[in-house]
C-alpha cells in the first residue's frame, strides 16, 4: 500500500475535515447522514487523489462532498426531513443558568437556521460556500459546476429570500 | 451608472468581487441613490448576519474516528495506485520510512521501550475503536457511584472514578477492555464533543512515573503510574486540556490499585 501518498492525503485533505462536514450538514440537514456521506467523499477523495494537483484542496474536497450530498439525496428523496437539532453530548451539559441574552441569541440562530434549512438545495449550496466556506465567485463555480453568472444571480436570489425570512429587508423609518 | 445596472452588480459589490473600475461606479451610484443605498444596506446586513450567525459545524470524533480507521485499511488506496508505483514508492523511502510506514502503530519505535510501544499502541486502538457506534459504554452514566462499583467482579481492580463535571469533564461511563493481553478498565469522559477514554491496569513496576504526552495519528496519548496502576488517557482533544485533565483526574482521586 502506498502509505506514503495516504499520509500526504491525510496532511493535505484530512485539516478540511470541519469545512466537508460543515457542508454536508447544511445540504443534508442531518447529522448522521453528514457523517456517512463526508466518511464516502473522504474515501473517495483518496482514490481520485492522483488527479488532484496542487490547487485548493479545499475547494476540491468540498467538490466530492457536495456531489456526494447530491447524490445520496437524488438515491433517498423524500425519505425524511429531519429538522436540525443539538444532539452533542456536550451540549446537554449547558450553564443552567443561560441568561435572557443568551436565550435570545439562541432563538435567533434557530431561526437563523431555519431560514437556510427551508431554502431550495441550489440556492442553500451558494449561501453555505460563500457565508460560511468563504470560496470566491471562481471556487464556488467550479464547486458547483454551473458559471459565475449562475452563481452570482443564485446568490443573489437566496439572499432576497433569506433576507425576507428574517425580517432585514423591512423599510426603516430613517 | 443606471439603477438596474447597479442591483445587477450589487451582490459582487458586496463579496468584493468586482474589478476596481466597476466598483468605483457602483460606489459613485450608490453615493447619488437612495434607493439603491437602501438595497445596498440590506444585502450587506443579511450577509453579515449569515456569516455571524450560520454554524460552522465540527466534524465529530466519531466521524474522524471512522475516516483515519477506514483509511489505515489495506484497500483504502488500492484502486488509484498501480503496482509499479508501490514498488517505487518502496524503494524510495528511506529505511526508517519504511519501518515507519509498514504499520501505522509502530511510531515512537525508537525511543520507547518496546511494552511501552505496544500499550500505546493497544490504547490507541482501543480508543479509535470505542468510537465506533455502540463500542464506547458497557454501563452509561454520569455517577460514579453507579460507575465504580459496576466493575466489581468483572475486573480485578477498581479503577478511579473521580467526579469532574465541575471542570467541564462530565463522566459517560465505563466498560471493559482487552489492552496488552489483559482485561482493563476503561473509564469514558466527555469534554466538549470529544471523548477521552482512561485506561487502567495494575502494574509490574511499582515505581510512580509522572504524565508524559505523546501524538499519534491526530490523538493525544497521555501515560502515567501512580500507586502500582498504569494509567492512559487518549483523545483528540488539544494537549493541554487532556493535560489539565489528568492533572486533576490524578488530583481528585489516587487509584485503590490491585485487589
């Protein structure tokens, strides 16, 4: 085995871990989905590790993932929709003493994700690898597969909707 | 600049994706135009909003866990390598390399005595593997007093099991393992979403030996002997913190020893 170029995968693929994941999380809004389709990138990410050249591995293994996350969605459609929900360990063990501020951050962050999770998978996608993978305009169309034009009126797009859920494009009096 | 030309440009005004002539049109537009101001204010707050507020998730234990195992496997590369690259990869890599790369559990071979390099080895395994699904916990709770006694019997010592959810370090549970040839204890706690697994067994040497760290494969291996127990604590979760926790999982409580 080559164990030489599996341990330059993990030294070159492996620290993009938490954005793949991230990613799938948002696509397949379900955890244990995102597990078993990020642990199928990974594995396929090392196979087609021969025909990565140094570029960003990061936008190429967010690539495998999100056609990963296409597919295994095409294969269980409609099978479920699971709301997104702390399920962590840790995250049973909160301060019991969470302050009105925090309570508030909360509900505005599940509102938050909320508003992503009832967006069209397409528009979700943009928002996620801008917002939060922070890809440019060039990444995100070679991610995709679609040109930049696409991406930018997809962006564009799902930022009017998300702006509509959470009350931002409301007129100010000023 | 018209209106429209403006709300067509204005997202990549926004991700500043535009050549520095467009932006300095959008930017004299937006600086005669209310309208497109008011536009302009809202897609800047939304995407600030989703940048402050959209959780960056991060990959589970467990997930890492499965990924490294899956790829410690034989078969994880074979469909993208040929052979005559295997064989030249072989005859590149230098001699330590190769005793390097022949197993994935031999690191630390030179300068460890060989026991040591097996336990850390088993340890690591043992850790690896009890995140997989259902492979952590044979009793679950977060009471010492339901942990502690529940290895009565099924081992022949009595592991520590000090209480430290005060300091982040909420206890999960226990089980029994298969370590160095032997049945030992191995007490679960949680900090965060990672795991750390405490190992223990009585000791042939009876000589205390102080905490030492030691990396391996993205895992903090933490090993020391106090009152005739070796002890280990592995996890993923940063140096100093699982260094904090022996500290006080050492302070807390000295391991009963043999019985």
């Amino acid at each position: 085995m080559a164990q030489r170029e599996v341990e330059r995968f993990e030294r070159i693929v492996l620290p993009h871990l938490d954005d793949a994941y991230t990613l799938a999380r948002y696509l397949l809004r379900d955890e244990h989905d995102a597990q078993d389709v990020v642990q199928d990138a990974v594995l396929r990410a090392l196979r087609y590790f021969d025909g990565y050249r140094d570029g960003d591995a990061r936008a190429w293994l967010l690539a495998i993932v999100r056609n990963c996350c296409l597919t295994w969605q095409r294969r269980h459609r409609g099978d479920r929709f699971v709301v997104p929900f702390a399920d962590d360990v840790a995250e049973h063990i909160t301060d019991s003493r969470e302050t009105d501020t925090l309570a508030i951050e909360r509900s505005e962050r599940a509102m938050l994700e909320r508003a992503i999770a009832s967006l069209p998978t397409e528009f979700r996608e943009v928002i996620v690898l801008r917002e939060i993978e922070e890809l440019s305009y060039k990444e995100i169309s070679d991610v995709v597969g679609v040109p930049m034009g696409t991406v930018m009126s997809r962006l564009a797009r799902a930022r009017k909707r998300l702006a509509s859920a959470l009350g931002l494009d409301v007129q100010e009096a000023s | 600049m018209s209106c429209a030309d403006c709300r067509d440009a204005m997202n990549a005004y926004v991700d500043d994706e535009l050549m520095p002539d467009e932006r300095r049109d959008v930017q004299a537009h937006l600086a005669s135009c209310a309208d497109c101001r008011r536009e302009h204010d809202v897609l800047a707050a939304t995407s600030r909003t989703l940048k402050e507020g959209l959780v960056r998730h991060r990959a589970p234990d467990v997930l890492k866990a499965r990924i490294r195992s899956a790829l410690a496997q034989p078969t994880a590369f074979d469909q993208s390598v040929p052979p005559p690259k295997r064989s030249w990869l072989r005859l590149a890599a230098a001699g330590v390399m190769i005793a390097a790369a022949s197993s994935a559990l031999t690191f630390g071979a030179i300068r460890r005595p060989p026991a040591q390099r097996t336990a850390t080895a088993d340890v690591l395994t043992s850790h690896i593997r009890s995140l997989m699904p259902g492979h952590l916990l044979d009793i679950a709770s977060t009471d010492q007093h339901n942990v502690k006694p529940w290895f009565n019997g099924r081992l022949d010592l009595s592991p520590s099991v000090p209480r430290l959810d005060s300091i982040g370090f909420p206890l999960l549970g226990g089980r029994v393992d298969y370590v160095s040839g032997r049945s030992v204890a191995a007490v679960v706690y949680g900090r965060r979403q990672h795991i750390i697994n405490v190992f223990s067994w009585p000791s042939s040497d009876a000589a205390p030996l102080a905490p030492s760290v030691s990396t391996q494969k993205g895992y903090h291996i933490v090993h020391w002997r106090n009152e005739g127990m070796e002890m280990w604590a592995v996890s993923d979760l940063n140096a100093g913190e699982l260094e904090q926790f022996v500290a006080r999982f050492e302070a807390s409580e000295t391991p009963t020893g043999a019985r």
